[in-house]
C-alpha cells in the first residue's frame, strides 16, 4: 500500500520504533534483508469484503466499503463511552498530573493498532492478512491462530457483555425514577436483542455507519452534558448550590501529584482506548485503505482530547469527593438524567459494533462465503443470534457477571493489545531484520503493557474477593 507524507506532516508510520519498511514484507533472502529488489509492494486499494486481494487492475465493487468518515465514526463510537465518565476518578487518584497519563495512553494505542496494521502486510510470499487471528497463524501456525482466537473472542463477549449490565441497570434506575420497577435481568435481555438486531443486517462493519452516528451523537451529548453540569455545580467552600437549595457534600482538595495512584490510574487509563483487534475490520472496511493511519490518528486524537477536557473538568469540580461514574455527583437534574438515557443509548449503539466484529470472526473461520447465498445468509444469521444467545446464558449462569467480565478483560487486554502484535511483528519481520532500536522499543512497550496490566488484573481480584466476602 503506497503511503505519502503530507507536506509539512510526518507520516505516523514513519516511526523510529516500527523502521522505515512501510507495508512491505522483508522475509527470507539476503535480497530481502537489504530492502532491495525483492520488497513486495501490497496495494490494498482493490479488495473483496473480507479482505482478499483482487486483481489491482480491475476496479472495486461498487459500494463494497465505507467511506473514511464511516471508519473515523466507527472508531469514535467504539472509544468513546461511558469509560469516559471514569476519567475524573482517576485524576482523584494520581492527581492533575494524571491528564498526562491520557495523551501517553493514546501515542501507546496507536504505535500497537500501527503494529497490527503493519503485521497485515508481512504475510509471507505478499498479500494482505485479512484478520487478526490470521496475524496469528502466519506467525506462529495453527498455535497462534486459535490462541489469538480464544482470547479475542472473550475479550468481545466481555465487552458486550459489560454494554448489556451497563445498558440494563441504568435503564432499570430511570424507570425507578417515575416510580416503576422493572428486573435488571429482563432488560439485560431486552437490551442484548436490540443490540443484536443491527447485526442481522449489516454484513461489516462498513455497513453500520447509522449506528455509528447515532452511538458518537450520543457520545458528544454525554460529554457535553458532563462538562456543563461539572462547570454549573461545582463543589464550593463544602457546597452545591442549586437555586435556591444548597447541597454539603464536603469541603474538596486538588493535588498536582498522587505518586502512590499513578499505578492504577495508568493501568486504568490504557485500555480508554480501541482495541487492536479491530484494526483490521476497519481497515479492510474501507474504500481507501492507505487512509487509515491518518484516520485513525485523527480519531485518536479527538478521543484524547475529549478524554483530558472532561476528566479534568470533572476534578476541578469534585476534587477528592470525585466519584465515578463522574454523573453521581450530579444534582438529580434533567441534564443528569439526559446523561443517563443517552449513555443507554450509546451502549445500545456501540454494542452492534462489538457484535459484527465477533461475527465476522465466527464466519471467517467457518469460511461461510464459499457457500451459497442463501446458506450464507442462514450460516450469518444463525451465528449472530447463537452469539447473542450465549451472552445471555453466561450473564444467566455466572455469579457477580460484572465483576468475572472485568476479569476477562483484565486478563484478555495484556495478551490482544501488547504480546499478540509485537509478538507477530517481530516473528513475521523477522528478528534479524528488525534494528536494535525497533527491538528496544517493542521491547519496553511489551513490558509497559504487562506492568500496568499487572496492576490492573490485581485490582479486579481484589474487587472480585471483596464481592464474595461481602456476600458471606
């Protein structure tokens, strides 16, 4: 895939820690080793849906992927959520200095998702990888393929899975609000079949730009409305005013530095951002691929800078009464509750998303599009619901559900995020033609993913065991 550098801009690829060979694959004889004659050149530009390549001097199917705008939405709707309404507590955790921690976390995202998207075009022999557990299996056989496949498809039933409890218990307080009372456990399946119902008719994820747009509209009233409520009712001198009612939640303190917190909060603020698993549907989604580092550097930074304005917001108001979710030390207020519905309706928006992904991974391995139309549609649908399904029986089957999908993500992220790209990074390149600088760097951002993933897989057992504890 040919990429430019626009004038006056470095190209993100171009970096010290990944080398200079752009989407070229270098394996193999001494020709490759120089960089030379043998570079294989990968135009991505014409693919098939699921990312084979096609003849490049035959056009693409029309209207067979999205648009940039489309893969910049999806990734926005897919970061962005109610994670965001957690920021503020981690800066009560480190103190001011923890904003810093936000930006690092998305340079982090992105040199790893760069990883990953660099990984899809050092398949031996050329050609683009079409997923990220074909990543795997081109490194490191069958081995990688179902190790990669294992944990990324309990890392997306953990994140549908925390999209339903979120989506079903914040339904079941607004309903408690007008005085009805409803079960959490039968919106968590009401909430599971909306969210399912998108994915019966969009075959990628570049055919789910309205859910997209309505998950990121949602995304932008939240943050607005925790912006201006933080800024409107503040913590003062030990009080809240609100008209003519004042509220005494406490005095409040700021502090620049938190040393003992900067542990947590790190570990906490580096997974607020996309996951790499889902790099290569977008990418592969997209009408113009070469685009995407752009696109997604872009999205990166308009997250980080949401991420920093309303986590910083949100301590100048509560300080060390900061709670999370940021909306609790909110006046019970129509904006608040505002806030409410539409972070209901962002789940209910952003869970498809995570759905289709772990679809596309069912039927990739099932190879269901060298079947017939109609047994394809029969194989698609059928996945999807049997997915959906078997959310619902693990959130039915498993005490504390919350609390065992956070351990799912605690202990799936490290291995998705950091050991799975470098690892096949550097298998595919191959050690020998990596530079020692590209090796120290992967190197120190493989062992900075397992600490602060460390530290947060510490946190969720000690949440876990103090859940059973308090149950006894």
């Amino acid at each position: 895939m040919a990429t430019t550098d626009t004038p006056g801009m470095r190209n993100p690829l171009h970096s010290p820690l990944l080398g200079r060979d752009d989407y070229v694959s270098n394996r193999g004889s001494e020709e490759d080793e120089e960089g030379e004659k043998s570079a294989i050149h990968v135009d991505t530009r014409f693919s098939t849906d699921d990312g084979s390549a096609l003849d490049p001097l035959l056009p693409p199917a029309p209207g067979s992927k999205g648009s940039s705008l489309s893969a910049f939405l999806n990734i926005l709707c897919l970061a962005i959520g109610v994670g965001s309404l957690q920021l503020s507590y981690t800066l009560r955790q480190s103190g001011w200095f923890g904003a810093l921690f936000i930006v690092f976390a998305a340079a982090v995202a992105f040199l790893t998702s760069a990883i990953t998207a660099k990984c899809m075009y050092l398949k031996p022999g050329g050609g683009r990888i079409s997923g990220f557990h074909d990543i795997g299996y081109e490194a490191f056989g069958r081995i990688g393929y179902y190790v990669i496949t294992v944990f990324n498809m309990l890392n997306i039933i953990g994140s549908i899975g925390i999209y339903a409890i979120l989506s079903a218990n914040n339904t079941s307080d607004l309903f408690a609000q007008v005085g009805t009372n409803i079960s959490p456990r039968l919106l968590m399946l009401v909430s599971t079949v909306i969210m399912c119902t998108p994915t019966l008719f969009a075959k990628t994820l570049a055919e789910t730009l309205l859910v997209s747009i309505i998950g990121t509209a949602t995304s932008i009233i939240v943050t607005l409305a925790v912006i201006i409520m933080a800024c409107v009712y503040p913590i003062r001198n030990g009080e809240i005013h609100v008209g003519d009612s004042v509220m005494r939640p406490g005095a409040i303190s700021h502090y620049g530095a938190i040393p003992a917190g900067f542990a947590v909060s790190l570990s906490s603020v580096s997974f607020a951002y996309i996951g790499t698993t889902i790099v290569p549907h977008i990418e592969g989604g997209m009408r113009h691929p070469e685009k995407f580092t752009r696109v997604f550097g872009a999205a990166l930074a308009v997250i980080a800078s949401i991420y920093v304005v309303m986590a910083t917001t949100g301590y100048w108001a509560y300080g060390s009464r900061t709670l999370s979710p940021i909306t609790l030390n909110f006046p019970k207020l129509w904006p608040t509750t505002l806030a409410n519905i539409c972070i209901t309706v962002h789940v209910l928006f952003a869970g498809p998303l995570y759905l289709v992904q772990m679809a596309l991974e069912i039927e990739h391995g099932l190879n269901i599009s060298k079947k017939s139309k109609n047994m394809e549609r029969i194989w698609r649908l059928s996945i999807r619901i049997g997915s959906a399904l078997v959310i619902l029986a693990l959130s039915e089957a498993l005490p504390f559900f919350d609390n065992v999908i956070s351990l799912i993500g605690a202990l799936t992220n490290p291995v998705l995020i950091y050991l799975a790209p470098i690892a096949c990074y550097i298998k595919l390149k191959g050690w020998r033609n990596c530079s020692k600088l590209t090796l120290v760097g992967l190197s120190l951002l493989l062992a900075f993913g397992l600490v602060v993933s460390g530290f947060g897989l510490v946190e969720t057992i000690g949440d876990i065991v103090r859940e059973l504890r308090h149950t006894k």
